[in-house]
C-alpha cells in the first residue's frame, strides 16, 4: 500500500512541477528536446526523493525491475526515451 501511495503522489507532483517547468523552458525558446531532456530528470529526481522515504525492500523492488528493463535503477533516460520503447513494449 505504501509504494501505491508513493506511486501517486509522485505522479501528481511531477505532472504539476513539469507541466509548469515545460512551459517556462519553452517560453524562454527551449527545443523540446531540452524540454524532454529537463522533464526525465525532474521525473528521475522525484523518483530518489520518493524511493528515500520507501524501505530498502521496496526501493530494491524498483531498482531491480528498472535496471532490468532499462538499464538504470530510477528508470529510462533521456536517451532511452529517444531510442523508443523497450523491447516487447509497442
């Protein structure tokens, strides 16, 4: 139950918190990819100040399915993202 409420409020403050961030980058001429770039890392930093308030067992939990699918612990990169979906997602 905890992780499911972690999951959501990381959800909701990260859609807050980019939602204004993209559109103060774009305002200032950011490309989208620089938006992108600055709205994966906001994503990322939410998801280590969330898994900090997680037990180790439920941070691992994440980390090792994450590391799995994309070869990094707090999820896809930028990079990642660009190059598509993981294999067997569409």
């Amino acid at each position: 139950m905890r992780v499911r409420w972690c999951a959501a409020a990381l959800a909701l403050s990260a859609a807050v918190a980019s939602s204004s961030a993209a559109a103060d980058m774009r305002d200032a001429g950011a490309i989208d990819e620089e938006v992108a770039r600055e709205l994966v890392d906001m994503r990322n930093q939410a998801k280590a100040i969330t898994r900090a308030g997680m037990t180790p067992e439920e941070a691992r939990i994440l980390e090792e399915r994450n590391t799995a699918k994309y070869g990094n612990p707090l999820g896809p990169t930028a990079d990642r993202i660009a190059t598509g979906p993981p294999p067997g997602l569409s």
